[in-house]
C-alpha cells in the first residue's frame, strides 16, 4: 500500500512539473509575423466584415459577393498584404497557445468595439 502512495505522489509531482515546464515555454515571434496586438485588431475587423457580408451578402448593383472587398480594404487599412496575414495565421495556428491568446484579446477586443457602439446609439 504504501508504495502505491508514493507512487502516485510522484506522478502527480512529474505531471505538475512538466505542466509548468510547459506552459512556460515563450514562443518568440519571428520577424515578418504580425505581433500579437496586430492579429487582434485584424482578426477583430475580419470577423466584423464577414458577419457583415453575411447578413448583406450580395452587391445589389452587381451581383458580387462582398467579402472580398472588405479584405481588400482591412489590409490596406492595417498596410499588409495577403502573403503576411497568410504567414501570420500559419504561424499562430500552429502554436496553438499563442492563437488562443491572441482569440481571447479579439474577444475582448469585439466586446469593447460592441460597449462603444451601444454607449453611441
């Protein structure tokens, strides 16, 4: 009995240990990536765009969808192009910690634009 006791006891250390190891691994954002509060305010303005173009999904004068032009218009706004979004995301998404952190900044990020545009309507 009493070695199953240590051995748990020295399981639970080793898991926390590596855990901790783990989570303290800084991940170091390579030049020509976007920075972290950059993606937040792009991905923000793209979420926006596609739920607009959702719930307007057509140009009535010519038939078009929209989303593309709100793209062409989030990156020249931000200045960059699609080769640095698409480096950026291929990035993040393959360190998903970072990307959760970045998507809870967006988050955070939509909630303040939403609190503004309540407190002005």
């Amino acid at each position: 009995m009493q070695v199953k006791k240590y051995f748990f006891l020295i399981s639970i250390l080793t898991l926390s240990i590596v855990s901790c190891t783990h989570k303290n691994k800084e991940v170091i954002i390579p030049e020509g990536t976007l920075s972290k509060d950059s993606m937040i305010q792009i991905l923000a303005d793209i979420h926006l765009a596609e739920s607009e173009a959702t719930l307007h999904p057509y140009n009535d004068s010519l038939g078009i969808i929209n989303l593309p032009a709100y793209y062409k218009y989030i990156f020249e706004h931000h200045r960059i192009d699609t080769a640095v979004f698409s480096h950026s995301m291929n990035f993040y998404l393959a360190n998903p910690e970072l990307m959760n952190t970045v998507y809870s900044g967006v988050i955070d990020e939509l909630s303040k634009r939403h609190a503004r545009y309540q407190k002005n309507n």
